[in-house]
DNA sequence: CGCCAATCCTTGAATATTCAATATTCTCAA
DNA sequence: TTGAGAATATTGAATATTCAAGGATTGGCG
C-alpha cells in the first residue's frame, strides 16, 4: 500500500517534484492576474496577513509569507516606499518592528483578494470542488505532519 | 460543495499558499538530504531526467526539470565543469543542443536517488501511504487540469 | 531558389536572493 | 546589578535569477 518511488522510477513519481510543479504551475497563473495591479503574490501575502490591522514583527511575518528574513526586510522596504505598511517600533520589546497596512494598502488588499478568489474560482470549476477541497484537507495534513 | 475562499478569509485557506508551503517544506528536506552530496534539487532532477541515456534538448530539459531557459545554461555551465553531463549539438537540428550524462554523473545519480527516496519513505511513515498516494494522483489531476 | 519569420540557445545587464556579519535589545543567572 | 548569551532585525558582499536582446539555424512560402 505505502509505495515511495524505486530508485529508478521517473521524476514525476516522487511527491517532492509533483508539488514544486504544481506550485509553480498555479502560482504562475496568480502572479498573471496579480501582475493587474503590478504587484507579486508575496506582497499580497504581506498585505493579507497585515490587512488583520494588529502589528505584526517581521520573523513572524517571514514565517507567515514563506520568506527568509533579509529577503522579507528588502521588499518590505519597497512597500514602505510604496505607502503601503508602515514599520513601528515594538515599545514592549524594542529588538522588534511591528508592521502595520496602510490605508491605501488596505485598498490594494481588498483588489488583489478578488483577483486571488476569482483564480481560485477558476480552478474550482476546471479541477471540481470536490477535489480541491480534498486537496486541500491532504495539504494541511502534510503540512501537519512535516513539523 | 465548490468552497473558495472567501475575501477576507485567512491566507492559509488559499490553495495557491497550501501548495506553496507544503513545497517550501518538502523541498528543504529534500535539500538537506541532498547536501550530503553537495547537490541543488534542480541538479538532482537534471540527472534524473538524463539517466534515461538519451540525448534531451534543452528546451525540453528546462520544463522537465521546472527551471527557466537562461537559468538552466548556467546550471549546466557548472555541471559540464563538473563533468556530470556533457553537450553534443543535434544533428538533426543544428539550433538545438543535446544534453547527455557522463559515467560520473550516472554514479551521482544513483547515490542522490537513494538519498531521495529515503525521503519519500520518511514522508510516508509520517504521513501515511495512502495519504501520499491520494495526494500525489489529486497533485497529478491538478496539474493536468491546469493545462 | 531566396528570403522572412519562427525556433533554439546563450549572453550581459539589471534585479533579487542568500549567507555571514553586525547592531541593538532583552533575559537571566551569578 | 551586571555581564554573557540569546533573540531580533538589518546590512553588505557574494551568488543566483530574470529580462531583454542577440546569433545561429531552420522551415516554409512567395
């Protein structure tokens, strides 16, 4: 019953190679619609997490969008340039940044959610509902059992 | 039944961030095991694909193995230095370029597919096999769906 | 045939990411 | 109380990726 791939199956049997292209394959179509606003998925995550209107420090916001730190520093400072989130400095613990969305963020926010649900509508109808939610509950579950 | 995601549902209801963190996770294991050979997944999976013997351009090479055109030359650049693979131009066709692997590269091959596989009997002992299984054939309907 | 557009791969410049080191603040135990 | 070590964020240099353009070859149509 449990059947990993032998050491001479082709790539495309192993679990790591079927989830890197159907990362790739859907986060694609996302940056498309999401490149209306010009914006890339990761920011949206940023505003999305953000768009909860608590402060939130940069590490657990690098957790939250998938980001390594100096990477998340870097483009945090564009959105900074860009109005979008604002730094305030922790006053209960000064080592940390809270970041916080912006009004006009917010109004990013709400565009680029109606891009994001309107793709995933997109899959719902080629791919089923039934199957995406199945989809979805193995992930969480995966995801469960990784950590 | 057909349940996106509503506007200001959690990120983490989002299948396109479901997919990206469940790769994210996977493949930084993956990555670990493999550093033992001091290998990047991508080189693994460009050997895996060239193991079958025969020559592959490398347009078709770039979307086996999910890299970009420019981003795969310069990855085969380091690996013809490294002698794991070699270039022969296509007779047939003098624009294109045939990627083979060399006797070294196979050895390689075959200790990073015990690696790999390793993994994947991990995952299944933690996860469960029909778990894995029922992902992977939903991983596989989606990708196929998207095309 | 001869030419023009399309295909294939590579290159170089611009951009982005990562690794290692740094600065700051906090924690806690001696 | 103070000093060592941990936690947090940022920076700069090294590395990698991407975008746009180029060179070579082919296919096919006038």
């Amino acid at each position: 019953m449990a059947k990993p791939p032998k050491e001479n199956s082709p790539i495309t049997e192993h679990l790591a190679y079927l989830l890197a292209q159907a990362n790739r394959e859907i986060n694609r179509q996302l940056e498309l619609r999401l490149s209306k606003e010009g914006v890339p998925v990761e920011q949206w995550r940023i505003l999305k997490v953000l768009s909860d209107g608590n402060g939130h420090s940069m590490g657990e916001l690098a957790d939250a969008v998938l980001l390594n730190h100096p990477t998340l520093t870097k483009m945090i400072d564009r959105m900074v340039s860009d109005t979008l989130v604002y730094r305030v400095q922790d006053p209960k613990d000064r080592r940390k940044v809270l970041m916080f969305i912006s009004d006009r963020g917010k109004a990013l926010c709400r565009r680029l959610n109606s891009l994001a649900v309107s793709q995933e509508e997109h899959i719902v109808e080629s791919y089923g509902g039934k199957s995406t939610n199945e989809l979805k509950r193995l992930l969480e579950s995966l995801i469960g059992s990784a950590n």
